[in-house]
C-alpha cells in the first residue's frame, strides 16, 4: 500500500498506488480514471468524511499558490457565466470535507492544473504534486465581496518525498520549486506564565486536569500566529484551556463576544463565560478578529 494511505469506506487519504508524485495528465478524465481526484468539475473531492484531494488551477480570485504552502478558497457561490462570487460560502460538501480533513489529520492530494500560478502550475495539462495537510481553516470577505472559506495547506515532504530507483532518488517530471517561509516562534515563558496564572484551569469550563507531575493546560492563541492571520505571541493573545476548548477555538466550533460570553457555533447556545482574573488581559480585539473569522 502507498505512502501515508488512509482508507475509509470508498474513500483513500493518501497517496494512490503506482502514481508518484509528478505523474501528469492530459485532462480531468484522465486524472479521474486514475482515481488522484475523483470528480469531473469540482476542485474539491470530499464530503463530511474529509477531502482526499484538490485541483488548484486559478478558479478561484481568492486563491494563493506558494508552493509548498497552498491558501485555498472554498468552492461554491461563483457564478457560472462571470466565475464572479457572487453569495457566501457554506461549510458543506467539499469545504466541510476540507474542514474534517484538518481535523482528522487526514492528507490531502494535490494536483495543479494549467491556469494556476505560473510559477508552480504545469503550462498545459495537470500535475499530482504530493501530499499536503490542513494546517488551518477560517473565513473572511473575498476579493469580490461575499464570505469565502479558506484553507490553509502545507506540503508534508516526508509522504510527498519522489520515490527512490536504485539506491538514488528520483526526482521525476515535478515542476516545482521550494519556498522558504518565516514560521512563527511561540515563546515557552509566555505560554507557562498564563497557564500558571491560572493555575492550569480551564478559563471556559473551569476543568483542570492533574497529572502525577502535576496540573496541565494548554496556551490557546485567539489569533493565530504567522501567516495568514499574524497574530502575535503575547499573553493578551492567550487563554489557558483545557484541550477540548483548545480545539474547539481553534476550529471556530466556540466563540467569545465583546461582554465575555461563549457561544457555540454550530447550536448557537451559551456555552458559558470566559473566566478572567486581574493579572491576565484578555485583548478584545483579538476576540473580534476571532469572531469575526469563524462566528456564523
């Protein structure tokens, strides 16, 4: 079995066999008959059950090609005549797929088509050009207006790595070339200071977890740090959360409103409100800047 596979019911997470990376196509139905991405028109194949794979090939205006980070827009909303997006996008079909897949850990194949970026697109046809994960998911107003989804896709270079032929690799036909991008730096003292001033308690449901060597927590950044969101690494970007509702912020699954009350998303029920004390400030601004990304 192929590198990285995951198989769930007709679905395969991961890479197909005897395709490796680079494999080229001449049009979508070749590239379906392959089984690399299993539909005619859509650049998303997935549903509630994750996404196995992507075609980026410039559909989208919103859409950002760095090679082997990916931002991409969700599908829906376009109309047809002027590919113009012309009403929100909806987390359903592929974009909750997408969504299930960042959630899962599930890769995702990705293959470019002729239309993309010039740098990293093939000039005629398509391309497989590896494996890649979900690192991040939110939504904001897209370049012609209404609400986009978007994606947020590194490459996972151990699973995309060329296969090896006699001992050498083989680099094959990919028309790639790497990037080099800042990643952020979390700071240790920052995450340990908040955490204790709470003394590892949940600022949500107020759980706090005691281990044999004592409490643990986990440091949530309300803004996500480094691109695309930039948010920056400072106690008042912070909250100390169990891993549930570390998770959950992250996803956008909760919320919180300027009066400190958190919402749930997908019910849009209280689920409480945020705990604070004196020596930790919690920015405001960087709960709008949340909310505004994720709250429906």
């Amino acid at each position: 079995m192929a590198r990285g596979v995951i198989l769930f019911m007709a679905r395969v997470f991961g890479e197909i066999d005897n395709v490796p990376v680079g494999s080229t196509f001449v049009n979508r139905r070749e590239l379906y008959d392959a089984r690399v991405h299993r539909e005619l028109q859509a650049g998303i194949c997935g549903g509630q059950d994750g996404a196995e794979s992507i075609v980026v090939s410039g559909g989208y205006a919103d859409d950002e090609d760095n090679g082997d980070e990916i931002i991409y827009t969700g599908q829906g909303g376009q109309d047809p005549n002027t590919r113009k997006q012309v009403k929100d996008q909806t987390l359903t079909k592929g974009n909750v797929g997408l969504a299930r897949s960042k959630l899962e850990g599930y890769l995702v194949r990705v293959v470019r088509g002729a239309g993309g970026d010039e740098v990293f697109s093939p000039s005629k046809g398509l391309r497989y050009d590896g494996l890649y994960r979900v690192a991040d998911f939110w939504h904001e107003p897209g370049i012609d207006g209404p609400r986009v989804w978007r994606f947020r896709l590194v490459i996972d270079k151990e699973a995309s790595s060329p296969p090896e032929v006699n001992g050498f690799e083989d680099p094959g036909p990919v028309g790639r070339r790497s990037v080099t991008t800042q990643r952020p730096v979390r700071s240790l003292a920052v995450a340990q200071r908040v955490k204790r001033l709470h003394d590892y308690t949940c600022q949500i449901c107020r759980t706090r977890i005691t281990t044999p060597a004592g409490g643990y927590a986990e440091a949530a950044h309300i803004r996500g740090l480094g691109e695309p969101h930039n948010g920056t690494d400072v106690e008042s970007n912070v909250l100390c959360l169990c891993p549930n509702h570390h998770v959950m912020l992250d996803t956008g699954a909760i919320y919180v409103d300027p009066d400190w009350t958190v919402w749930d998303t997908a019910t849009g029920n209280v689920v409480g409100t945020l705990q604070r004390i004196a020596r930790h400030r919690v920015d405001p601004q960087q709960l709008a800047y949340h909310k505004a990304h994720y709250a429906p």
